[in-house]
C-alpha cells in the first residue's frame, strides 16, 4: 500500500547553504524526497549568521510562514531542528507559536551537549525548554544518551522519541585504486572543540614526520590561525588548509583520501564520520556523542581519547605503515554504511517518524469528537 505524501516543512539556522551540518543534513533529506516528486520546504530561522539585526526579522519570518501554513495547508508537519544557545531561544518561541496555532510539529535535537546547555539554563527557562520538548507531536534524537535526556530529564513519554543517528547519500563505488602517499581528511569548522589543535600537535609528532603522508583540514573558522600553526609547526609542504570547501570539492577529497579523522571534543552525531563511511575510509574519531553506536572499535572504525595527541598520531601513523589493516578498515566502514546509514534505510524511519505524529493527532481528533 502506498502511503501518502506528508507535506513537511523543515525550520533550520541557516537554511542549506549556512546552517553547517544541520543544513547539509536537511538538504539530503530534501533532495531525497525530490526523487519520489514530494517536495519539502525550508525556512532560515536565523540567517547566515546570528545577527542582532537581521535574526529577529528571519525569525518573524518563520513565525509568519507558520501562520500562513496553518491556514492553507493545516495537514503540513513542521520539522524544528533545534541545538543550544541561541538555537534553543528562537526555537522556544517557534513551537510556542506551533503550539497554539495547532500545529504538527516534530523536534528534532542536534546539540554535542544538551545535557550541560541545560545546566547552565535558570530552573525557569528549563521549564520553558522542557514544555518545548513535551509539547512536539514527535522528538527524534541523535543517540541513546539523549534519548535518556529528553525521557529522563525532559520528561518526554518514550513512545515519543526517535533515535535516528543521521545519514548521507550513497556516493557509489567508493574501491581504492592504488596510489601513493595516503590522503588524510578532516572535515569540520576549524576549531578547538574539533580537536584541530590535537590533530596539529599530532601529526608534527616525530613517528608522523619519518613516513610520507599528505594531509587536508577542510572547513570555515579561524583558517589564518591554523594556517599559522601549520607553517609554525613545519608542515606547510604536508598540510593543506583550503577553507570552506562546497560539496562538489567535498566530494572531491572524500573520494581521493584513504583517512578520515575527527578528533572532537564533543559532537552529536558527525555527518563527517558518516561521510566518511560512506566513501569507505579508514575512520579516526573520539568516544563522544552517538559515535560509540556507530563504530566498533578496530573493526568499523579506530577509537583515541578526547585531546591525547600522542594516541592519535600512534593511531595515524599504525595506518599508514599498515595498508592491509587501512584496507580492512575501508571496507568494513563501507559496508556498515549501507546497512545503517545510507538514505535508502534513513528515510523509511523517518516516513514512520511522520506517520506516527498524524496518526497521533487522528486520535486525538477522534477523541476529542467523542467528548463532545
């Protein structure tokens, strides 16, 4: 039986093009819906960047498609993709909005750390944010550590809650041909919460400087400090930092390196490591977020403490010594991929994500028909 077309519209910082990996992730979803000739929207909540001037307006935007939507299309589920600070104080006043307005909405929770974001909140905005949460149709999370937050903390009925750790786009045959020096990848804003810093410190180690290797950190921030740091660091002629890279260069380098490494301090669930799967590298990442439900330790993947550079340059230079192992790796990584992480066997839980809030909300029509 065919179901039927759920019309959604998506509400993310940033919209596609600025909102980082919630936008990149929102922009596989609506391309991937775009192939069965369903089209979902977006709407920027924030602009390119937070602005004391033009965020307010983007958000009365937002809050006015919203109006509108309830009234030419009441059957529309509203799809809030929510993180901390400031993310978390414009989406309280969207769902507020979604609330009274009548409005299908599910929550969906990005943050690295929602856990300390809400410690750091007054006991009167935690209630403001755990009526947010209880108040969705749905909420769907990255993981099982805030699946336990929103049911434990938040008080979130569980039947509620839906862990979905993210997904990306099969690339395709992704074998690696035979070549030389390996290729180590980094994708994500470069900064210290990423771990760049680590990854620096570790590949100027000596065990990293005796083998040959080519190295390329890609992602916005603070680009001249790390570039700095590399020529301070003598691996300018190694490394290469060449900003902000769209998706057709992304892709570029996804395809060339034969390393992933991510050595975040804290994440929700990387759409880089998920990258990197898919094209069937050798992955490097740290025990943070849901990253621990995604890799299996030395068999999907290689696990090295949060800022221990020297266990990190250890396990960089243990895969380039060792090709076979990097092979295994590779190919493990990419067959985990497509069993848990391709849109293929994304978007179906998704759909039920969906089904289940408008079949929620029959019930509650029929219900509330009854009393009357």
């Amino acid at each position: 039986m065919t179901r039927p077309v759920v019309p959604v519209r998506h509400y993310g910082p940033g919209g596609l093009e600025s909102g980082g990996g919630i936008g990149r992730f929102i922009g596989y979803v609506v391309n991937e819906v775009a192939k069965e000739g369903v089209r979902h929207l977006v709407v920027d909540t924030r602009g390119p960047r937070w602005s004391p001037l033009t965020s307010p307006l983007r958000l009365l935007a937002a809050l006015a498609v919203m109006v509108q939507d309830r009234l030419v299309a009441p059957e529309r589920i509203h799809h809030i993709h929510v993180a901390g600070r400031g993310s978390t104080l414009r989406k309280l006043i969207l769902t507020a909005a979604a609330r009274r307005l009548g409005c299908q909405h599910v929550l969906h929770l990005h943050d690295y750390d929602y856990a300390s974001e809400l410690e750091r909140h007054s006991p009167r905005l935690r209630s403001m944010v755990r009526t947010m949460f209880r108040g969705a149709d749905a909420v769907v999370v990255l993981g099982l550590n805030d699946r336990r937050l929103v049911i434990e903390t938040l008080d979130v009925a569980a039947d509620q809650v839906a862990v979905l750790n993210n997904c990306v786009p099969d690339p395709g045959d992704c074998t690696k041909a035979a070549r030389g020096a390996p290729l180590i990848l980094f994708l994500g804003r470069l900064s210290q919460r990423k771990g760049v810093p680590d990854l620096l410190a570790a590949l100027a180690r000596p065990e990293m400087t005796a083998l040959a290797w080519r190295a390329v950190l890609a992602g916005d921030g603070d680009v001249a400090h790390y570039r700095s740091s590399v020529e301070s660091l003598e691996l300018k002629d190694r490394v290469e930092l060449p900003g902000w890279l769209d998706e057709e260069h992304t892709a570029h380098f996804l395809r060339s390196a034969d390393i992933l490494v991510l050595p975040s301090h804290a994440e929700g669930m990387s759409m880089a490591v998920l990258e990197g799967l898919a094209h069937g590298l050798a992955v490097i990442t740290t025990r943070v977020g849901a990253h621990e439900e995604v890799i299996t330790d030395g068999s999907t993947g290689v696990f090295v403490p949060v800022g221990d550079a020297a266990s990190l340059s250890s396990a960089l230079a243990g895969l380039i010594r060792d090709g076979k192992r990097r092979d295994a790796l590779s190919r493990a990584a990419r067959t985990h991929f497509l069993r848990r992480f391709s849109m293929t066997v994304y978007m179906p839980l998704l759909k039920d994500v969906y089904d289940k809030v408008r079949e929620r909300r029959r019930r509650e029509a029929t219900t509330s028909g009854a009393r009357a």
